[in-house]
C-alpha cells in the first residue's frame, strides 16, 4: 500500500499504532513533587540581582528597626532565634516570582523556594543549609516569613487587647468591641510605615531607569484605581453617624432578632463598578447591588507626567509611578494625596504642576489649602457648583472660573461657560469668547512669597487690556485709539460700582487661603488647560489600565492573603513590575533603534510630523468621545417616500 492511496482515517489509525507502541508516558518525579505551575530555574544571577534591589530599597534595616521598636513598646526581649527563611529571602522571591507574571501566592513561594531555586541561587541567598532535611514545610515556612514582613506595618492587628488572629471573621458585637479600643495612634504610625515600604519599593524600581533618563522636576498627577477585595460578606450599612445599622429578615415571622453578619476585611467597602459614576457611597442605596457595587480598597496612584503636552510622549522617557498608597473607599482621600506629595518632596522631586480630577477638586477647603501651603501649582477639573459665577467677590471683583474678573464684564461672557455646555457654542466659539473674558480679568500687580497675591482692575498699570471712565490711562500705556483694548461703557457702571475697592484702590490682595477651590495656574476650559488636563488624564488612565488589564491588579485570586497591609504588599509589588516593564521595554526600543542606526537601517516612521492616521470609526463619524458633545435627541428613523415614477 502506497502513501498516496492511504485515506485520511488510514492515516489516522496508522498515526495512533505508532503512539501507542512508544512509550506510555507519566509525570517526572520532580513535577509529582512540586505540583502543577511554573518550574522555571532561578539561577543565582537572578537571585543576586533583585537581592541587590531589594537591598537598595533600604526596607530591609527598617524592618529591623520597626521589630525592635514594636518590642520595647510591648515590654518584651530581644533575643530568640533568627527565622529561617529571612526578610530579604522572601522578599527577592516575591519581587521575582511578580516580574515573571506570577502570582503574590504564599504556594508559589513555596514552589520557588522547594524546586525552582538553583543550587547557586540557594548559595546567594544564604538558605543552601536547610536542604539538608528532605521533611521542611516549606509553604509553613514561606507563610510565616511573608506575614512577619506583613504584621510589621498591619494597623488592624492589635489594639489594647483586641486581638485579629488569622484574620477571622468579625461579628457585629465583635466589631463594635475592637472599633471601641482601636488606638488611633498606633494606626497612624503602621499607616505611615506601610506606606513608607511601598514607596521605598517603588523608588528602588525607579532608579533603575538609565541616568540620563531621570527626571527630578517634572509633574504629576494623581488618581484612583479600584483593589477588588477576595471576599463578599460586608459590614451592614451605616447611618449618618456612621454606626451599622443590624437588618433583620422582614419574611422570616418566627424571630425578630437581626440576621448575623461576619465581616473578614473591616478595610474594604463598597465602591461603584462603572468607572465615573456620581453615586459614590453606598450607604445612601435602598439596596446595594453586586452589579453595581463591589467590595474594594482604593488605591491611590501618583504618576509623573510630561512637562509640556505637545510633544509625543513615545520619544519621551517612560511616565512611572512615584508614589502609592492604599485605603478604604470615601475615606482619607485628601489625607492620602497629601502625604504621597510628602513623601515625593521628602524624597528630592520639585513638582511644577500637580493635576487631578473633579474627585479632588470638590474635597474642602483644607486640602487645598495644604498644596498651596507647600506652593504646588495645580491643573484641575471643576464640578458644577465650581462653573460660572461662583462665591468668590473679592473688593467687589466677580471670580468666573477661577478668575476675578471686572465687575462690569458683560453678563454674557460671565455664562459663556453655561451656553457652551448647552450646546449653544461650538468649541472654536467657545474659546473665542474665553479669550474676550480674559481681557477683563484682573491683572497680578505683586506676588509674594507666600502666595499671598495684588490684583489691580484692568484697566489700569502700563498694559491695560481694557480702557474704563472710572480709571485714568497711565502715561506711559499706549492710547486708546491705537491698542486693541475692550471698551467699558460708563451705562455699564452702577453707582456703588465706584465705591468698590477693585475700582478705587491701586490693588486689592488675595490671601493664599481665599476661594483656593477655585484658584488653579492656568484659565480652566482655556486651550492650554485643555491640552494640559487631557494629557495629565490619559496618562493616569493609561497607568490605571495597565495595572488592572496587563498587570490582573483586578483578579483577587492572584493576591488571595487577607487584610489591608498584605493588599499594601501586594499593591507594592504590582508597581514595581509595572515601572520595571515600561523602563525595559522603553530602553529595549532604544537600544533596537540605535543597532539599526548603526546599521544603516534605521527604521522610516510611519507618518511624518504633524500628519497623523485617523481611525475608520472617525472616518466615518461613529466616534462620540467628545468632551462636550452637542445635545442630541433620537427619534424613531423613517424611510423617506419615494417620489412616483414618471409616466
């Protein structure tokens, strides 16, 4: 029998007698031994590497430090026996294994630890002495080196007595008896300490980053990105006061006591699942819905940004995270922002511009008030009651967004903003106006130190930008009739006008704490704040993305440990990875370009400057991702009536 007269089925049955005369296969015992995963060696120059890191982060001597403070304050000795698997093993492990796309698992510590390290590696490690007994427990011994470097920084574990072992769950009486003896001051130092370890972790993944590359000055951003918690069973509702409120079951006839509720993670709440929704706490719903709400912590993430919005961030060094910290949804959003720009300025980076969302922008007054205390300038967005004219008179001025401007500014340039949003405006339309209201805006006559700032009208100093009846043009201005200057017309003036101090004085002063809702370096909704703010934004967004798409931030079997200081060390490796990816591969680009360069093949861009290929959806006008889309009202579609045929 010829191949060509084989079928198909011939060929098969052929295929399957030569299978099962060769051999009948099974597992290695190497593979029995270490269960299913990855079995990839971890060779001692790798080990040696992120030893070196890690090392280089400085969390190791802090460690020590906290331990032994810890102990004096509990009354107890030094002393005892070292662990066998250290701080700096465990940690080099973790950093590794979240490199290489593993999983903050303690069973992949395991794994690594038993099977994966090379006999080199154990040697660099200093651990090569305990494969001597063949009976170790290893994953005992990877869970309790990983919770030691937990419960260093945990601010839920103890509290005058009250003790959270193994992370139970929690009753309701239970609840109420730890939040009644929690000692705030020792929350506040762990806090500090946890997120003194992130950062640290942090900073160490960008100093890796070639020299030439760093940047010390440059803006920031910050924003939010949700940390789904591995559990469901949360705290009931809470009042006004902030007191659960215990439900019972309304059909259940037989009872009328409340129906229990164990709580696992007191750190979590719920947050909204629809990125940007207005309905931000869940205790105002009749019903908390899983399709809507999830039990989270929130992450607060600090990137650095391009300094100037116009140029391709693609040629630009690689924008990393700087500082991060996590908390409970709705709490301690301010606080949290505050003490990541600390950390920044603690750390030797000078901020020139710090930008965020509405989220931030609606926080009161004493968070903005603290970035103008540290002099930060700020790019922000505005919520509605901040649009327009808003509470901000100063000297009988009028503030319109974030601006004081004259008092005798046509009204319809105060609501230029308003019929904008409604659609009676296009954007070009829109800008042009802004740029007539900038002509009535109060010219900065001094700023202080401080912050402290003179404003004086218009139409005074040596370059007006408008001319009015009630000011005296300055001698050395240049006239009327040849500058391009608003007119104020003297119909526009009410009598008590000339009795306002914007009018008579030279100046009037601002001080740093006034109206700093609104207050921001730049005109809000202007062209270079548009092109600013949307540059900040999509970085963060792209920031946000890769940690939850790329890096799985959002899959909690990942990171299955417990409480809020382990989600802290989980978080903290996840950034590591994701400033160590986008440093690599920024640097691998870098490197392919100049071997191609050196070889006469440089690689020709795709379009040149200033050319740009528009997506098919924009060709064809089924995009809507506009900022401020027209209004638009759908109606039912109709065939149009075709017009009888001729005779």
């Amino acid at each position: 029998m010829t191949m060509e007269s084989l079928s198909w089925d011939d060929t098969v049955a052929l295929t399957l007698e030569v299978l099962a005369a060769s051999t009948d296969g099974g597992l290695t015992d190497r593979e029995i031994a270490a269960g299913a995963g990855s079995m990839t060696p971890i060779d001692a120059d790798l080990a040696q590497t992120w030893l070196n890191r890690l090392l280089q982060s400085r969390v190791l001597p802090a460690l020590v430090g906290w331990r032994r403070f810890d102990r004096a304050v509990a009354g107890k000795r030094a002393g005892g026996p070292q662990p066998d698997i250290s701080d700096a093993v465990i940690l080099t492990v973790a950093l590794i294994l979240v490199m290489e796309e593993s999983t903050v698992r303690v069973r992949d510590m395991e794994r690594a630890l038993e099977h994966r390290l090379t006999p080199e590696a154990r040697e660099v490690l200093g651990i090569a002495h305990l494969y001597d007994n063949p009976f170790k427990n290893w994953y005992f011994l990877a869970h309790r080196a990983i919770h030691r470097v937990i419960a260093t920084f945990d601010p839920y574990v103890a509290n005058d007595g009250f003790q959270r072992t193994k992370w139970k769950a929690m009753t309701l009486e239970e609840r109420q008896a730890w939040e009644a003896n929690l000692d705030e001051a020792f929350v506040a130092r762990m806090r500090a300490r946890g997120e003194w370890f992130m950062n640290a972790l942090v900073e160490m993944s960008i100093r890796q980053q070639a020299p030439e590359f760093r940047r010390r000055k440059t803006a920031f951003t910050i924003d939010q990105s949700q940390v789904t918690a591995g559990v469901h069973q949360a705290r009931w509702k809470r009042d006004k006061d902030g007191n659960e409120v215990p439900m019972r079951n309304k059909l259940d006839t037989t009872t009328d006591k409340a129906e229990g509720r164990r709580v696992l993670a007191l750190e979590a709440d719920w947050a909204p699942k629809k990125k940007g929704a207005k309905k931000r706490n869940a205790d105002d719903e009749k019903r908390v819905s899983r399709v809507k709400w999830e039990l989270s912590y929130m992450a607060n993430i600090i990137i650095d940004v391009i300094e100037d919005p116009d140029l391709d961030k693609k040629l630009q060094a690689p924008q990393l995270i700087r500082a991060i910290s996590l908390g409970t949804p709705n709490k301690r959003i301010g606080d949290h922002a505050i003490d990541l720009l600390d950390s920044l300025q603690a750390r030797g980076y000078e901020l020139t511009r710090f930008s965020f969302d509405r989220g931030y922008s609606q926080l009161k007054d004493a968070f903005h008030e603290e970035l103008v205390r540290r002099r930060i300038p700020v790019v922000k967005d505005y919520v509605d009651r901040q649009k327009g004219i808003t509470n901000g008179a100063l000297g009988g001025a009028i503030m319109v967004e974030g601006r004081y401007v004259c008092p005798s500014t046509p009204f319809d340039l105060l609501e230029v903003t308003k019929r904008w949003e409604a659609g009676q405006l296009t954007d070009a339309e829109y800008w042009k106006e802004l740029e007539k209201l900038e002509r009535y805006e109060l010219s900065v006559h001094e700023k202080k130190p401080d912050g402290t700032l003179r404003l004086s009208c218009p139409a005074s100093g040596i370059s007006p930008t408008a001319s009015c009846p009630l000011r005296k043009l300055h001698p050395k201005a240049v006239p009327d009739d040849e500058a391009d200057r608003v007119r104020i017309q003297r119909a526009n003036i009410s009598d008590r006008q000339k009795d306002y101090r914007v009018c008579c004085q030279t100046s009037v002063t601002v001080k740093p704490t006034e109206h700093v809702q609104q207050r921001q370096m730049l005109r809000h909704n202007g062209r270079q704040w548009f092109k600013t703010y949307r540059s900040d934004r999509s970085s963060s967004e792209s920031t946000n993305d890769l940690l939850q798409r790329d890096h799985k931030l959002h899959v909690t079997t990942n990171r299955p440990m417990r409480g809020l200081a382990a989600q802290q060390l989980a978080l903290a490796l996840l950034a590591v990875r994701s400033n160590m990816t986008r440093i690599i591969n920024f640097e691998n680009a870098l490197r392919e370009q100049q071997l191609r360069a050196a070889a006469g093949r440089a690689p020709q861009p795709r379009k040149k400057e200033g050319e740009y290929l528009q997506r098919s959806r924009d060709r064809r006008g089924e995009t809507r991702y506009l900022r401020n889309p027209p209004p638009r009202e759908l109606v039912p579609y109709e065939e149009p009536a075709l017009p009888e045929p001729p005779a």
